[in-house]
C-alpha cells in the first residue's frame, strides 16, 4: 500500500488555496509503478530520491495518509476521514439541532487535528522529567517533625 506522509505546505504561484507536498512511501514495485503513472509529473523531494504527490494540506501533519488509486490510474492522497467528518456534521445539523452540530464539529474536528505531542513539547517534558528529584523513600514511616 502507497502511503502519504506530509512534507510541506506552500502557496501555488497563481494564488489560491495553499497546497501541501507529501513524500511517498510503500514497496519497491508500488513506488515503480507510482512513478511510471505520475510520467512527467513525477517530481522528487530535496533529496532526489524520495518521490512525492502533491494534494490539499492535511488535518494532522502527523498522520501518514493512504494513497489511492482512481480507475484513470491517477494516484490521490485519501482524506476519506474528512468526507466522513463532514457526513456526521450534516447528519446532526439535519437530525439535530445547532447546539448538536457545533458539538460535534468541535469533536470531529478535534479527532482530525490530532492529539499529537509536538517535538518540542516532548523534549521539555523529557528535560524535565530528567532533571526531577528522584522520589522519597517509601521504605520508613513518616514521622512528624521534631518540636523545638
């Protein structure tokens, strides 16, 4: 299975909404064929190596996103779980009520997101777990303190 795993966001030179570039990944014959499809299309990332298909931004950078392949052979990044999202929303604006719905725009808008520790916050918190004072001894009864 081809795999989709974001790379970058820009803006297309002729305006408009901005776009992301995604690396692609998957076996040896999957990548072949991704890159006889894709022809003069086919571009690379910085490395020259690694091919890439570009699509809209994604929801979470850090989800690796399936790659499929439409009935023309042309290869797209599969945001399915948006579709779906946006399904669920339009099911509760309808059978609901707006109070319902912008709950769970909220919810579903949150599972999209992520809840991904972002490298820097994961360094703070191994920082500082490293620089905790090690716990009390457990082994002695605690004892109030001395009156002096």
């Amino acid at each position: 299975m081809l795999t989709a795993k974001f790379l970058n966001a820009y803006s297309p030179k002729a305006g408009g909404n901005k776009r992301a570039r995604y690396t692609v990944s998957g076996s040896s014959a999957e990548l072949e064929a991704y890159k006889a499809a894709q022809g003069s299309y086919l571009a690379f990332d910085d490395d020259g190596v690694t091919p890439i298909i570009y699509a809209d931004c994604p929801m979470d950078e850090s989800i690796t996103y399936k790659i499929n392949i439409l009935p023309t052979g042309r290869y797209i990044v599969d945001f399915s779980s948006i579709t779906a999202a946006a399904g669920a929303i339009e099911n509760a604006e309808k059978r609901g009520n707006d109070r319902l719905a912008n709950e769970v725009a909220r919810l579903q808008a949150q599972r999209l997101s992520g809840t991904t520790v972002t490298p820097s916050a994961s360094s703070a918190l191994q920082a500082a777990v490293a620089s905790a004072p090690e716990p009390a001894s457990l082994d002695q009864p605690i004892a109030p303190s001395a009156k002096k």
